[in-house]
C-alpha cells in the first residue's frame, strides 16, 4: 500500500467514524423522545426531566455535533476531489456539483422545517427524529458503497 492509498484510506475511515458518531447521536436522540424512561414526565402540561433525562439528552446533541463537525467541512472538499480540474468537462462539472451540493443543502432544511416539524407534532418525536435517522443509515451506506470509485489526489509535495 503507498502514501496516498494510506492517506485516502485514513480520510475514509475517519469519515465513516463522524458518520457513525453522528448516527448514534441520532439514535439516542430518537430514544430519548420515544422510550419511558426516558422521556420527562409531564403533568398538567408542564414537563419536568431528571438530571439522568437531560444528561441523556444533552450527551446525544453533543455526539450528534462531533460527528457533523467532522463531516459538514469534508463534504464539499470531498465532493470537489473527485474531479479533474486539468480536463475542462470535468471542471464544468465540478460548478453544477456545488451548484447541487448547495441547492441539497437548502431543500434538506427545508423538508426538515417543513415536513419533519410537522410529523413531530401531528404523529410524534420518535417518528419525528427517526425519519432522519434513517437517512443517515441510508447516507453512510451510499457513502460506503462508493468507496472503491472515490477519487485521491496525489501529493504534490513530499511528507516531513
């Protein structure tokens, strides 16, 4: 294995572990809105959480944040690696991929104000957080399958 198949391969493994970070934030998070134990206690519609509920809580946002910490700067990058600047088709490309990217990135978050608010409240938290749950299941799946067909640009300078 050489330099850069090494360096491609620690880049991919350490994308995949912000992907696994980011859906286990998600999965605990779709607990503590759907399990018992976890959900604070609600009487005359004021809800109290114990210590444990809110450490719980507070522990899958902030899994949740180290794994979108580690995958929203890479994406775009990642994405722009993947073509040939030199070659003129491809660099047209690499505009309509930002293009994309950037249009994704705003229909996303507007299906998640739009559809996913409104599955929270009419059908409830748990489906709420585990329709993107799902997604990210779905994400880190494509992500995986295309590993063998990513593109890495070489080095152009020696390593110290």
């Amino acid at each position: 294995m050489n330099e850069n198949e090494k360096i491609l391969r620690s880049f991919l493994m350490a994308q995949i572990m912000f992907y696994l970070a980011s859906f286990n934030g998600m999965v605990l998070l779709t607990m503590s809105v759907s399990i018992k134990f976890w959900k604070p206690t609600c009487t005359n519609g004021v809800c109290k959480a114990s210590s444990s509920q809110t450490a719980f809580f507070y522990s899958a946002l902030y899994i949740i944040a180290v794994g979108a910490g580690g995958t929203k700067p890479n994406i775009s990058t990642f994405g722009a690696d993947q073509f040939d600047d030199i070659n003129p088709h491809e660099k047209k490309l690499k505009v309509s991929f930002f293009n994309w990217w950037t249009f994704s990135s705003f229909i996303g978050g507007l299906v998640a104000t739009l559809g996913l608010v409104y599955i929270q409240e009419n059908l409830g938290w748990g489906l709420g957080y585990g329709v993107p749950t799902v997604g990210l299941i779905v994400s880190l799946f494509i992500f995986y399958i295309g590993v063998p067909t990513y593109r890495h640009k070489v080095r152009k300078t020696e390593p110290r």
